[in-house]
C-alpha cells in the first residue's frame, strides 16, 4: 500500500517512511560491514563505483533534472584530479586539496555554462566536447604543472586514520563523500532550487515567467555538477595513483553519459545503478572474453562499442533505467494484484506547435 | 483606477506589424478581454506584458511604474502571473510541484541555506505548500495532487496552469485562451472560476479568448483587435455589433 501522508512537513522529510529509513541504514550498514571481510582488490573496486556513483550524482543534476546535455564531465573530473595532485605534491593538505579540486572545476562549470547560456541538445552536446577536448589538451601541454604526456604520480596523504594510499582508507573516504553529496542533492531537490531545475527541463519560458532567472539557475546548475564532478576527481586520483591526459577523454565522458541513462535519468538512485553497472561491465567482459565465440572477447574497441550498444539500447526500450524499472517493479507488488498494465503508459501529448518562438 | 496600461505599443517582427501601435488601460478589479482573429496580435501582447518580447517602441505601466525594461523573471514578483496558449506546464513533475514553482518568486532563501535544508528554509517550504495546498482546494485538484502532469488529460492541465497562476498570487493575471480545446462544460466550470478569481481572490484578470458566450459572460470590458491595432473597446455588447468588427470576423 502507498503510505498516507498527515502532514505537509512530513512530505518534506528526506526519508518519510519506514520502509525507506530501514532500507537506507540496511545500505550503510552493508557499506560498513564491508571491509571487515572484504579483500583489498575488491574494496579498491567498490571505492571506484563510490567515486563514479559521485559523479553520477553531479551529472544527473545537470542532465537528468536541468535536461542539459553535457559531452564534458571528463574534464571536470581532471580537473578535480589534477588540482588535488598537484597540490598534494606541492605539500598542501588533503582537507584544503580535495576540496580546491572540487572548486575549480565549479569554475570550469561557471566558464562553460555561461557561454553555452542560450544552447540545447546538440549544440550543447558539441559545445561541451570541445570544452572537454580543450581540457584535455592543457592537461597534456601544460607541462610544467601537469607533467604532460608523462603523467603524474599521485602522493599518498594520509586523513586522520585514513591512509589514502590502501584500498581501504580510500573506500572509506569515497563512502563518506557519496553519503555527504547525496544529501546535499537531495536537499536540493526538495528545495525551491531543484523545483527550478526541474521547471527549465519542463518548459523555459514558463520557468521564466514563475521567476526563474535562467541565466542564473542554468550556470549554476553547470558549476553544482562540475563541483560534484571535481570532487569525484580528487578521489578518483588516489584510485589510479597516476594520472595521464588521456584519461579524462571522450570515452570517458560518453561512460557518464551511460552512467546516468541506464541508472534511471531523474533519481539519484539511477547514478548508483549506472556506477555499479558501468564499474562491473568491464569486469564481466575480463571473464567472459576467453569464452566468447569468434575472438569477439579480444576484440579492439570492444569495450566502447559495448557501452554505446547499451546506451542505444537502453534509450530505446528502457528510458527510464533501472531506477525507473524497478520502481515499476515495487509498485507491481504493492498494487498487487490489483496492477494494470497501463498504469505506466502516458496520456497521448498535446501539440507544442504554437509555442513561442 | 487604471491598474495596468499600455501606451502606444509597438512590435514588428521584420516586415509584419503584429502589433502596430496600441493604447489601453485596465482598472483595477476588472475582466478585461481581448478577442480578435488568429494572428491578430493577441499572443504578441501577452509575451510583451511577460517581457518575453522587447517592444519595438511604447510603454508598459503596471501601478504606475514603468516595467517595460524588466526582465522576464521579474514580471511575476511584481505581481503578474500569466498561462499560456498551448500550456507551458513542467511535464516531468507532479501537480503539487508545478504549484509550488509558482511560489518561486516568493522564495528569499539563498542558495546555500537551500543546501543545508535549514530549519527557515523547511519553514518556508511548509508555508508555501499551504499556499498551494489552498489554490488546490479551490480548483477541486485534490485527487490529481500528486500525479505527474504527463499522465492528466488536457482539461485537468488547463486548469493546473490556472492554478500555478494563482500560486504566485498575482494582482494581475493574464489567461491566453483558457477555454481552447475544452467542452460546454469545462468551459463553464472556467468562467465560474475566473468569476470568482476576479470576486473572491480581487484578481483583475486580462483574458484572450475565442468563445464569445465565455467573453459576454464574464468581462466588463472587451477588446477587438486585427493586424494589431483596435478594432474596437467597450461592453461584450457594444463590440459585438461594430460594423468594423464584425467585417473582421466574416473575413472581410
Ligand atoms: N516570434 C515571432 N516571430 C515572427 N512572427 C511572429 C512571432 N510571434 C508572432 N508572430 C506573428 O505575429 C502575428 C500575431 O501573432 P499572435 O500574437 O500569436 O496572434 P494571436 O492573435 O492568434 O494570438 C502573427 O502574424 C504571427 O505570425
Ligand atoms: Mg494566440
């Protein structure tokens, strides 16, 4: 059954029922009883989903609520990735590095977000990767910062307990800051900022006329996800212990994109889906690639093409991700069996066609 | 007392003049209706009122200020709501949520208390609900409260974007076609409300409209326009007969 709600206060509290507070703490709990059994490779691996879980976050606020494509996102992690290398090499403290990672790359999202003001779809989406490709050559030309085609080894700091160097200190970290971005996403979502992320996706120029500044909210929706995006760099630093330029490309950002689309594009929870799914695709191919029929397993480009596939097929058949699939499925079994089939299946849409122009 | 004029107002859009130079005032409390054919300018002037369209030349004076340089997300803290012709709703959203955006510009937390959910900004958030909550029992929208705006049939959403309206709690509003695509009865169920929008709530309302009964029912005033000038202005009545209108309307 739906919960029935008594009061409006109660529609404002981050998790109203019980059922979702059980679910939550049975989550952290799991995410803390980890380690304790866990081998080092596979901590290493969960902190990665945490990190791109993070950056799911930050993307799902641009794209999935404020409905702006970005082709970009790689380079807002670099940038998260580089600032907290280099100042870390430079001596400057974990606690000060990371989070000037996170907000230089909200600049970054300032500098692309006030330009592309006036872009959608595909503009956009070509606006963004060579904003993307742009970074992507400073990181290799600047040389004397970034160590250019070189790379650049990541020191260690440690955090309090935390060694940053072991699996396991990174793990707690990245969880800890999964935890903290999203809580402020979803405080920003229940807030009259999300409801006007969601009012640009909806319809521009009503937006406007219920007093949003588009101008405003729009690059602010760029420098929140850029942020969020950096900060995921920082961590993401210490997973590879070595950054090169050619980390932070297209393919990269092309994985975020999928990220979000298969997780469920308009849930926070989809950017966790999308991280654990695009985290174990490549893991399943490694098993898989001796017993594949034809050589398919040893192919170049196998991977890439892999992840296009899906999106593609994801777009098509399932829009709304796994988010969206599984909240079918709750609702299936709290309806049952009263489920109709059509209960998911819109209201034939009216015309746009005399919008204003 | 004149509550909203235009004087002399002027937007040509290269070659086509869709509105050539008109004057008019609104007092205040009245129904004011603008009919006219399909291209008239009736649009034009609504996107003019909202800022979406810089005039070529003349004035906006809304209680005698000058506002035609604000910008867009301006217009509905000063007091000005509007609906549009072919609904501008947020589809993605619930009910609920595309009412409380109308509260928007009543919003005066900063970004970062919004961030933190502060204990003023949850307040806040229970006041605004209220105010929706209200606008809701009075467009009979309990049952759809919390349903997505893509899954209610058209006439439910002509009535959601009244009520977004409504939620800025405007002194002026401005209602593009509010009838258009609806049956007998669900256009009664607009005049009564737009009745009592004007009655009850002291809302003076600026109404584009096609279905002359609708117009006669419920506005003081009635505006004619084609290629956008006047054609005529008085009662229902008085407009109904001018010989220039009824030219305009038998296409002559
Ligand atoms: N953005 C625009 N660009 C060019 N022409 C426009 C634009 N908006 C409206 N027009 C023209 O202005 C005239 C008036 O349009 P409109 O105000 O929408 O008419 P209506 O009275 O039917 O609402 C029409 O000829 C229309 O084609
Ligand atoms: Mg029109």
């Amino acid at each position: 059954m739906r919960p029935i709600r008594t009061s409006y206060a109660q529609d404002l509290t981050l998790l109203p029922t019980t059922g979702s507070r059980v679910r939550v703490a049975l989550v952290t709990g799991v995410a803390l009883a980890i380690p304790a059994f866990a081998g080092e490779f596979y901590l290493g691996e969960l902190a990665a989903v945490f990190i791109f879980a993070i950056a799911g976050v930050g993307m799902m606020l641009l794209s999935g609520y404020t409905g702006l494509v970005s082709l970009g996102q790689a380079a807002f992690l670099g940038i998260g990735a580089y600032t907290n290398a280099v100042l870390l090499a430079r001596g400057v403290p974990l606690i000060l590095s990371l989070p000037s990672g996170a907000m230089l790359a909200g600049l970054a999202g300032v500098a692309i977000g006030i330009p592309t003001l006036r872009m959608s779809g595909l503009y956009l989406a070509i606006a963004t990767l060579a904003f993307g490709s742009i970074v992507g050559t400073i990181f290799q030309k600047w040389e004397g910062v970034t160590g250019g085609f070189g790379g650049f080894p990541v020191v260690s700091p440690t955090l309090g307990p935390l060694i940053l160097d072991s699996p396991r200190g990174l793990y707690f970290l990245s969880l800890a800051m999964l935890g903290l971005v999203l809580l402020v996403a979803a405080n920003i979502l229940r807030s009259p900022l999300g409801r006007s992320l969601v009012a640009i996706h909806g319809s521009e120029i009503s937006a406007q006329s219920m007093g949003v500044n588009l101008a405003v909210t729009k690059t602010l929706s760029f420098a929140i996800s850029a942020a969020i995006t950096g900060l995921a760099g920082g961590l993401f630093a210490h997973y590879v212990h070595f950054l090169a330029p050619d980390s932070f490309d297209l393919v990269l950002s092309i994985q975020f994109v999928t990220m979000i689309v298969v997780g469920g594009l308009g849930s926070l929870s989809g950017a966790i889906y999308g991280a654990i799914f695009i985290r174990l695709l490549p893991q399943g191919i490694a098993l898989l690639r001796d017993d594949l029929p034809l050589g398919i397993g040893h192919m170049p480009g196998l991977e890439p093409s892999l992840f296009g596939l899906i999106l593609v097929l994801f777009i098509i058949f399932e829009p709304q991700g796994v988010a969206g699939r599984l909240s079918k499925i709750a609702h299936y079994w709290s309806a049952f069996p009263l489920h109709r089939r059509a209960t998911f299946q819109r209201q034939k849409s009216y015309t746009r066609s005399e919008r204003v122009r | 007392m004149s509550l909203f004029a235009v004087e002399d107002l002027a937007l040509h859009f290269g070659g086509i003049r869709a509105v050539d130079g008109i004057s008019f005032d609104v007092r205040d409390g009245e129904v004011f209706a603008i009919i006219g054919p399909n291209g008239a300018g009736k649009t034009t002037i609504f996107n003019l009122i909202s800022r979406l369209y810089q005039p070529t030349s003349g004035r906006l004076i809304f209680r005698g200020q000058d506002i035609t340089r604000r910008p867009p997300h301006v217009v509905a803290s000063l007091g000005i709501a509007r609906t549009f012709q072919n609904i501008e709703l947020f589809a993605n959203a619930t009910l609920l949520q595309n009412l409380l955006i109308g509260r928007h510009s009543h919003v005066s937390a900063s970004i970062l208390s919004q961030i933190l959910y502060t204990p003023a900004v949850r307040r806040a958030e229970i006041a605004h609900r209220g105010r929706a909550e209200e606008v809701i029992a009075f467009l009979g929208l309990e049952r759809h409260r919390d349903r997505l705006i893509a899954d209610l049939p058209y006439g439910i959403r002509k009535v959601v974007e009244i009520g977004r309206a409504l939620c800025i709690d405007p002194r002026l509003l401005l209602l593009d076609e509010p009838s258009s695509g609806l049956n007998v009865e669900e256009t009664q169920e607009i005049a009564a409300w737009i009745d009592e929008i004007r009655g009850t709530l002291g809302v003076t309302v600026i109404m584009v409209e096609h279905d002359m009964s609708l117009v006669s029912a419920v506005s003081d005033r009635v505006m004619a326009l084609n290629y956008g000038r006047i054609l005529a202005l008085g009662t229902a009545a008085e407009v109904q007969r001018d010989p220039e209108v009824v030219r305009a309307y038998l296409g002559g």
